[in-house]
C-alpha cells in the first residue's frame, strides 16, 4: 500500500519567456510525491568484543578469540552475515593509586607501573535475516560481545521502487494539472519540464575490514539454543517528490 501526496498546484506566468521579449505564457506548474513501504530486507546489528591480558599479545588473543566465538555462534543463527570491523583499540593498564594527569606524562613505574592491558573491538554486522536480528542481539550478548544492539534496518537496493514512485507521482501529477486546468476553465497543453524534487541520501559508508586469525580452543559441549526475539521490522518507507510544468494550450 502507498500513498500519494499533492502539493503547490498554481497557476504561473512563464518568466523565461518574458525575459525573452516574447508574451508569457501561462502554466501550471504540480509538485507531486508518492511514498512506497517495502519491508527492509537487510539488518545492522553492532557490539565490542573485549579482551584482557598481562600482555597487549594476550590481551589482543583474548579479543579475537571471543570474536571468533561469537562469529561462529551468530553463523549457526544467520550463515549470510557479514562481520566488519570499525575499530580498534589496545590500552595500557595501572593500577588504581596512579594518577595521570592529561599533559603530565609520568614514568610506568611504581604506582604507575603498567600492570595489564586491554583490547577493544568494534564490530558491525550486515545481515539478510531481518527478521532474526533480534535473536542475534540475544545471542552476541550470551557469547561475551559488550553492548549488543541493531543499528537500523534497510534496503539493499531501492532503484526500482524509486522507479515505481516517480511514475506514480508523474501520473498523479497529470490528474491534479488536468483537475485544476478544468477548474480554472482553461485546456491542458503538453509537458514542458520535470524535475525530481527526491534527496537520495548518502552513498554506502567506507569501511575498514578487519581480520584476524583465532587461537586454537578445546571442544566444548553444545550450548542451549539461543533467546529467540521474535520481531518484524517496520517497512521503510522511500519517498519521491516530482515537480511537473505543464503549458496551457491557447
């Protein structure tokens, strides 16, 4: 189901034409838009992974191990996601009494001495199972990932929809011209101009991929299955605006 919304049909003199010496010519001018819901049919789901260790390499191995889990795991749930990494980061850690004042460095000993490090991983998953996103989220959080959530939900492509809604606003369009040429006693001439009034976005986001390869871990008994989240995203709704010129016939 669609709809279609009408805006500014008026009535207006052809300045161009007037600039040009010659008589203007009156027209109608129709700005049209015609919004199509289609259920999204792609899902963003994004965690961290978090790891820890005596040394950046053991910290960092813990990271991508809890990593490697949890893109297994989500592999049994979806086996067409795509995990991609934005960020990541490794800390140093002291113990409580230091104090580090920001452009104060001070040396790691003593009560600054470094005494472990972190490892930090954010992640994005792309995936074609919508309707599982949730249950994803559910079971990222069960596996150890740190603030599982779905980002958004979209299209893949949209091209053709865009399609469907110009031609929609476009004939729309042609009635309301043919209604108000009829209201104001006047005959509808033929097209003069059509312009596409639609803002379609940002392109796709550049990403950094990340990969890396997991340490080795002993078999370890089948996990219950994961909390299903049953769910239904909303459809997402694309929208086209359309501005028509339309000479009156003399």
């Amino acid at each position: 189901m669609h709809r279609l919304v009408v805006l500014l049909p008026i009535l207006v003199p052809c300045a161009a034409l007037a600039q040009t010496g010659e008589a203007p010519r009156p027209q109608i001018v129709v700005t049209s838009a015609a919004t199509i819901p289609s259920p999204p049919d792609r899902a963003v789901v994004s965690f961290s992974v978090h790891g820890e260790g005596a040394t950046s390499d053991e910290a960092v191995r813990a990271m991508v191990a809890k990593r490697d889990a949890i893109e297994k795991g989500l592999a049994g749930v979806s086996g067409q996601s795509e995990l991609r990494a934005a960020q990541v980061a490794i800390a140093e850690v002291r113990g409580r009494d230091c104090n580090r004042n920001y452009g104060n460095p001070q040396l790691s000993t003593g009560e600054c001495a470094i005494i472990g490090y972190t490892a930090d991983l954010q992640v994005e998953v792309r995936t074609s199972a919508v309707n599982d996103a949730g249950t994803m989220v559910s079971l990222a959080g069960r596996l150890g990932a740190t603030n599982p959530r779905i980002d958004r939900f979209f299209l893949a492509e949209d091209k053709e929809i865009r399609r469907r809604g110009i031609a929609e606003a476009l004939a729309e369009a042609k009635l309301q011209a043919e209604a108000i040429a009829r209201a104001s006693g006047v005959k509808l001439g033929s097209v003069i101009s059509v312009s596409n009034l639609s803002f379609n976005g940002p392109g796709p986001y550049d990403e950094i991929v990340v990969t890396a390869q997991g340490v080795a871990a002993p078999p370890a008994p089948p996990p219950p299955p994961p909390v299903a989240i049953g769910m239904k995203p909303r459809a997402i709704e694309t929208q086209v605006r359309v501005q028509v010129v339309y000479a009156i016939q003399p």
